[in-house]
C-alpha cells in the first residue's frame, strides 16, 4: 500500500495548545498509556508532537506561560462565544516552557527538536 502523506491544517494557537497538551501526556506523566491503549497510535501521536517541536518558536520563548494562557482564551472564545473558564484543574504553566524545553533537550536550541526524529 502506498504511503500517501496526509495534511492536517491547524491555527497556531490549536497547534500551540496541542504542542503543550502532548508534552504534558507524554512527558510529564505516564498518561499517554493510559489514554492510548495501543501503542500503533503512538507513532502518530509521536509525529504529530516532533512536527508541532519543529514548526512552533513559541515553545522556546520565555513568556510561554503567558502567550500559551491567551492562545487556550481565544481558543476557548472561538469554541464558546467568550471566555469560558476550562472545567480542567488549572496547572501552574510558568514552570512548563523551562521543563518542556529541558525534557525536549532544547533549551537555547531555537529551532530544532533532540526527541530521536
């Protein structure tokens, strides 16, 4: 069977709020087997994650908190019609871009991704 490359079309704020919310699965806790039972899924869980690594100069930036918080907002207002407060427990994203860049080996590396890819 041909191997015919699919195209996904993403906003940046989605692919920033996904980007976040795979590093957190994968990474930050052992939620991404409990979530995705079989592990054939994880290869594209995998690419999806090193293209968003590759694609998003957000995740290096030192205000990642912040510019993450107002993406999920607008996000939220797009879904909701406004602001709508995430029924999710709020986690502390100002820890979050030091981690992600670290577990990531990028940080001061402003472009690429060390995951193996």
């Amino acid at each position: 069977m041909d191997e015919e490359a699919i195209t996904i079309r993403l906003t940046r704020d989605q692919a920033f709020v996904l980007s976040d919310w795979l590093y957190q699965v994968m990474f930050q806790s052992d939620d991404l087997e409990g979530i995705v039972h079989d592990r054939a899924v994880w290869s594209t869980i995998y690419a999806i994650s090193g293209t968003l690594d590759k694609t998003l100069s957000e995740i290096f930036m030192p205000d990642y908190g912040p510019r993450l918080e107002a993406a999920k907002e607008r996000l939220r207002a797009d879904l909701y019609g406004g602001a709508d407060e995430s029924t999710a427990p709020r986690q502390d994203t100002t820890v979050a871009p030091q981690a992600h860049q670290i577990e990531r080996g990028t940080a001061g590396n402003h472009g690429e991704s060390n995951r193996g890819r």
